[in-house]
C-alpha cells in the first residue's frame, strides 16, 4: 500500500485495504465494509486506543476462555481478512476451536475463510460442514457445527450479529462479544463486551491468557468480580467525558 507508516491513519488505511482486497477475492462482502466503517466511527469516538473499561473486558474475556470446558471462537469474513493470524495465535494460546459461520453465508466463502484460517495457522477449522442449528435463528447463521458452537459453554463472537448473541445466551452459553458500538444488541446481550477494535482486543486477550492459566482461582474471582451491565456504564461515562472535552 502507498501510504507512509508515519501517516496518522496508516492502521485504519491498511484496515480498509485488506477488507477492500477481501471484498475483491470474495472472501469478505460488501456489507462487511459497511459495518467496518461504522466501528471505525466508534473507535474515531473512543480516541482509538484501548480504554480500561475494555481492557478490563478484555481481561473478564481472557478468564472465561480458560476456565470454559469447550471455548470457542466464532469468524466471519471482517474477522479473517482483518486478524486471521490474531484468532489462530489466541486459539492455540487458551486452546479453545475455531469454526466459521456466517450471515451470508455461501460455501465457497466459508472454504476461502477456512482456507485462509488454515494459511495462518489453525490445524482444524470447523463450520465447513454443519450438522446443527442455533435454535430461534431463521437465517444461514443457524447452522454450526455440532462439536464446536453447539456445544460449547464460551464463545467469542468478534463483530457479531446482535441476533445470533441473543441467541446464543438463550442457550445459557457465556457470550464474549467484540463490538465498538456499545450500543447495539451484541453489546447489550453480551456476557462480556469488549468495545475495542478487533485486533487490539485480540491481542489484549492472549496476553492475559498465560497468568490465567497460571492461577485458576485468580480467573474465577476475574469471572465473579465482572459485571458487564456496570462496564457498559463505565464505557458510556468515557465517551460522555470525551465527547464534552471535545466540545470545549
């Protein structure tokens, strides 16, 4: 790309450029790029860094994941074009599964993310041959796999639909959300909403992962002490804060 490291927006412009070569290829459709633009609105509003509410997330997360007898972790198109390596490095850290699933889903884009997920590093990607249905779903996002997202008990959905979160925690699954907009559905259905951009969550999440490990009853007084209801409020509060020193 033809743009400088030192430019202001060189991550954002890099962002844009893999979902635009991803759009091209048919891994990632144009919707995708629509609801990119939107989080990078949000994370234009949070200053674009991690805020505490979101690290403490992204530590409640990372506590889940360890603790979870089957975690998961749940890509679609954005999530592969954008953090393929990110998903595998944290998969193999906790060790949790990885399975595709999609909205829009077809069969030649489920193998391209498969492929691409493997290309990083995953030794097992599921979701290419689904044998189950999320119960109360009506579109393609239903279908999984029965030994990955059906059967799991933690799930990290990254820019995930709000309607397959619901969903999800219908089927008293612990729901680990990535969403920048705090205020959508995901957000507010959650178990934990880590309102950060994707890879930089990702990365906050594997690095907490080797001191849960470490101490288990350190990550179930993590899991105990969270409140994801009382986080919303701290992120909401921030952006409140920003937005009026922004206003001076």
């Amino acid at each position: 790309m033809d743009v400088p490291k030192s430019h202001p927006r060189y991550r954002s412009l890099l962002a844009r450029k893999k979902l635009a070569d991803a759009a091209e290829s048919g891994l990632v459709v144009l919707q995708g790029l629509i609801a990119q633009g939107r989080g990078e609105a949000f994370d234009y509003l949070f200053g674009e860094k991690t805020t505490p509410p979101a690290m403490k997330a992204e530590r409640a997360a990372a506590a889940y994941l360890v603790l979870a007898g089957r975690p998961m972790i749940s890509v679609n198109g954005n999530v592969a074009a954008l953090a393929a390596i990110d998903v595998v490095k944290l998969a193999k850290s906790i060790p949790a599964r990885i399975e595709v699933n999609l909205f829009y889903r077809t069969e030649p884009r489920v193998r391209k993310i498969a492929k691409l997920l493997k290309l990083a590093g995953a030794e097992e990607v599921l979701g290419t041959s689904p044998d189950a249905r999320i119960p109360g779903l009506d579109s393609k996002r239903a279908l999984c796999s029965r030994q990955g997202i059906y059967s799991a008990d933690v799930v990290l959905v990254p820019l995930e639909d709000g309607d397959r979160t619901q969903a999800l925690v219908k089927m008293e699954k612990v729901v680990l959300a990535v969403d920048l907009n705090p205020l959508s559905r995901t957000s507010r259905a959650a178990t934990v909403t880590i309102v950060d951009e994707l890879s930089r969550a990702l990365a906050n999440i594997t690095k907490f992962i080797p001191a849960m490990k470490k101490d288990l009853a350190a990550a179930e007084r993590v899991v105990r002490s969270f409140d994801n209801t009382e986080n919303l409020r701290a992120v909401y509060k921030r952006l409140d804060a920003r937005l009026r020193r922004l206003h001076r």
